[in-house]
C-alpha cells in the first residue's frame, strides 16, 4: 500500500471505530449499567431496550439522511456529528463518576444512546458516499474501523471476566456486577477516554477532508470531495505508483459495460441468482427507471435518483441485507445461550466472553481479507451469502441452558472448540461478504456516492430484521 493510499486508509478506519463506539461501550459496561438499574424493572431487560431503541433510531436517522443526501455537506455532518458522539460519551462518563442510579442514569443513558445513534447514522452515510469512489480499500477501512470497535470492546469483556474472583460464574454481567466496586471508575474512565477518542477523530476527518478536497480541476462534489474520479485519485493517491494509479483509474469507470472496461461486463454478465442484475447497454446511459406507483403517491421528491440507484445495486444491497440479518438472527442471541455441555471433550472456561471475542476477531480477519479475496464474482458471491444459511442449523445443535441437561442419545455437538469454530466461520463470512458487496456494488451504478450510502441503509435493514427474527430463532433453541 502506497504511503497517499495509507494516509487514507487509517483516517477512514478511525471514523469506521468511531461510528461503533458508543454502542460497544454500552455492551462493555454491561455490568455497570445492570449495578446503576438496580431495583428497577430494567434491571434485566436493559440490553434489549438499548437494543431496540439504538437500532430503531439508527434505521430512521439513516433513511433520512439518504434521502437528503443530494444537499448535504458532509464535512458539516461528519463534524457535527463526532461532536454529538463526544458528548455522548461525556454525558455516560459524568453519570458514572458522579454515582447516579435509576430512572436518572436509565434516562441519560437513552439520551446518550439516540443521540449517538443518529450521529451513527449521519457518519455512515457519509463515509460510504465518499468512500465508494475512492479505492477500494477506503471502504475496506471503514469496515474493518467497525470492527476493531467490536474487537476491543469483546478483549476488555474477557479482561474483565479473567480479572474476576476464581471460581466467579462464566457470565459477563454476573462476574462484572461481583466486583461493582471497581465498576464506576472504570466506566467513567472508558467512556472519558472514549470521548477524547472522539475529539481526536475530528482532527483525522479534517485531515483527509482536505486531502479529498485538493483537486486538480477545481471540481467538487457535497461535502468537498472531487466529482471526478480520476481527480479524486490525483489529489488522494498522488504518492502511488503510476501503476496503481491507472488500477485505480480504471476500477472507477462510469457504469458497469462502458466501452473500454470490459473486465466489469464479464465479471457481471450473467442473470441468475444476483436476481435481474443487468449492466447498463454499452453506448449510452442506463434506461430511466420510474418510482412504483405507491412510491410516487407519497410525494417523495428526492425518491427518483435513489430508486434508480438502488436498481442498479439491488443485488449488492440484497447481499448486504442478508449477511447482517444472518449475522444477528443467531449473534448474539443463540450463540450467547450457548453453554458448555457437561460431556464435551475439551471444556472451554468462559465460553461466553471468548466466543465473543472470537467472532469479532474473524468479523475482522473477513473484512481484512477483502485485499486478498476480491470476490468479483457476482455469482460466487451471492451463493456464498445463501451457504451461510447452513450455519443457522449447526448452531442449533449446540447445548443451551434451556436444553440441558441433553439425554446422551440426543443430537447434538458437545464440543465447546468446534462451537467457537462455527462462530469463527460465521464472523468471517459476515466480514467478507458484506464488505465485498459494499466494495464492489457501487462501481456498477452512475451515482456512485449515492450507491454507497444506499448499501450501508440495507445493513442496517438487515440488522433490524435479523434482531426480530433472534425470537423464532431462540424459541427453535428451546423446544429442541
């Protein structure tokens, strides 16, 4: 990697860590929140309410902030929203250090939580519009800068676990709730540090919004970045090699089938599973695509260019839609049920904290690897999305607290190793499929900006609807 690609590189991986911090913060300090909530009716549902009401909020915050995207300065969003995070993370630290308890630390954690969702939300789409005409490995960063986040909050889950009483219970929270002594100050410290993480987040998204900014032709999309591509290019990449520069150059094309990017017509020329994908006709823009009647009815006027764009991508979004509802029917829901079963061969000790850690980690590894496994194939990519399914049954074959003890004759897998290996597989194939199509899907639309902010709305989508189908899912989990 070129020292101009690395310069790019890190800044898109701080604001990736960025956009997940809050929310890895809170599933850290889980124990903390179940010590202040004490008493209350939350005291044991608190999780699925931060859940829900984060999720809810994040969904609507991006849906709008696609759809005014065409105005919208991004420097300004960006800014104002790492702004916001800071102080959410400000808010959580003064509510820990000063010892707050109840309705008032359950109502400034919420405060907190949406406002740090919308921020999310307005960074997201953002950064995946001004990344998708960038190289590839800009939107690499950004993905794997999220899951770093996931990484260092399921490190300092398993720190906490291990600091522990010997003997103390596998669970996170219980083992975290027998040492609350030590949990003020070290949230207050956690969500403190986070929000210098923050204000220094702003000076790296300064840094590279001037770097996108400089151009060679003066011109200049929202936000500040370059509406020419080989611009672009020029003004971020200026110390590559000139090899890599015509690479990148050439992955940047129009459309998908322009004459002279014959790589792209054979990578996607096909019609089968990506369901109705097809390149723009050589010669020419692609077909005007009208609103659905019911769309235009709503009197949407900023609909049409978004509609457009998402036909161009629809096989992309699909594929990150269901990597993420995949991912969160069964993570953390079923996988965290999981217990070690008395007649497994090689016990795991705290298997809940490492198969956390162990997800992220490959969550990680799946985004990294993008580098080395391009997947420009369509096909592979979208039978890869639907293999995953496979892992759905596996994971219900393994021992829960609602199913022990397992007469020996039952099918099952009593294995704590072959558990983390299955979550290894599932983190992996999360990380690399999605960021894949996120990579990959906007270098076949005309509005490449716009692509990228319309994949990261179907990951959200997905998110939503992997999380209410976790209830079927555990409920299968139960009645085995």
């Amino acid at each position: 990697m070129a020292t101009g690609e690395r310069y790019l590189y890190w800044r898109f991986v701080a604001l990736g860590v960025a956009t997940l911090a809050i929310w890895n913060a809170y599933i850290v300090s889980s124990g903390f929140f179940r010590w202040v909530l004490r008493g209350t009716p939350f005291e044991s549902s608190f999780e699925s309410v931060f859940s829900v009401v984060s999720n809810s909020v994040n969904l609507a915050a991006l849906s709008y902030a696609l759809y005014t995207q065409a105005a919208a300065d991004h420097d300004r969003r960006i800014r104002r929203s790492l702004h916001a995070t800071a102080a959410a993370f400000a808010a959580v630290s003064l509510v820990a250090a000063l010892g707050i308890g109840g309705y008032a630390a359950l109502a400034t954690a919420l405060l907190a939580l949406c406002v740090a969702s919308v921020a999310a939300a307005y960074i997201q789409c953002s950064v995946l519009g001004i990344a998708a005409p960038l190289p590839p490995s800009c939107a690499e960063a950004y993905m794997g800068g999220q899951a770093i986040a996931g990484t260092v909050a399921s490190a300092a889950q398993l720190a906490v676990v291990y600091s522990g009483p010997t003997g103390e219970s596998s669970s996170i929270a219980a083992t975290a709730t027998a040492i609350d002594g030590h949990l003020q100050v070290r949230t207050a410290a956690y969500f403190g540090v986070g929000a210098a993480f923050l204000a220094l987040c702003v000076g790296a998204w300064r840094q590279l919004h001037v770097r996108l900014a400089r151009t060679g032709d003066g011109q200049r999309l929202p936000g500040g970045h370059t509406a020419t591509p080989a611009g672009a290019l020029r003004s971020a990449m200026q110390e590559g090699s000139p090899s890599m520069l015509r690479a990148r150059v050439a992955e940047h094309t129009p459309a998908a089938g322009d004459p002279g990017d014959p790589g792209d017509q054979t990578e996607l020329d096909m019609a089968g599973p990506g369901g109705g994908y097809a390149p723009a006709p050589t010669g020419g823009p692609p077909p005007a695509r009208t609103l659905p009647k019911w769309l235009a009815s709503l009197g949407l006027q900023n609909a049409q260019p978004i509609y457009a764009t998402y036909a161009e991508i629809r096989p992309f979004a699909a594929i990150c839609g269901m990597a993420m509802a995949q991912t969160l029917a069964v993570f953390p829901p079923l996988t965290e049920a999981v217990v070690s079963s008395p007649q497994a061969a090689l016990p795991v000790a705290h298997l809940t904290a490492w198969h956390f850690f162990v997800f992220n980690v490959a969550d990680y590894a799946g985004r990294l690897s993008t580098q080395w496994l391009p997947g420009r194939s369509l096909r592979a990519l979208w039978w890869a999305a639907h293999a995953r399914w496979l892992l759905v049954p596996v994971l219900l074959l393994f021992p829960t607290a609602a199913t022990l003890p397992l007469p020996s004759r039952t099918l099952a897998l009593r294995s704590d190793p072959l558990f983390l290996a299955v979550v290894f597989a599932l983190g992996w194939s999360n990380g690399w499929i999605a960021t894949t199509a996120l990579i990959h899907g906007p270098r076949h639309a005309t509005n490449k900006e716009l692509a990228g902010s319309i994949l990261g709305l179907a990951m959200c989508i997905g998110l939503v609807v992997g999380a209410v189908a976790s209830y079927p899912v555990l409920l299968a989990a139960s009645m085995r």
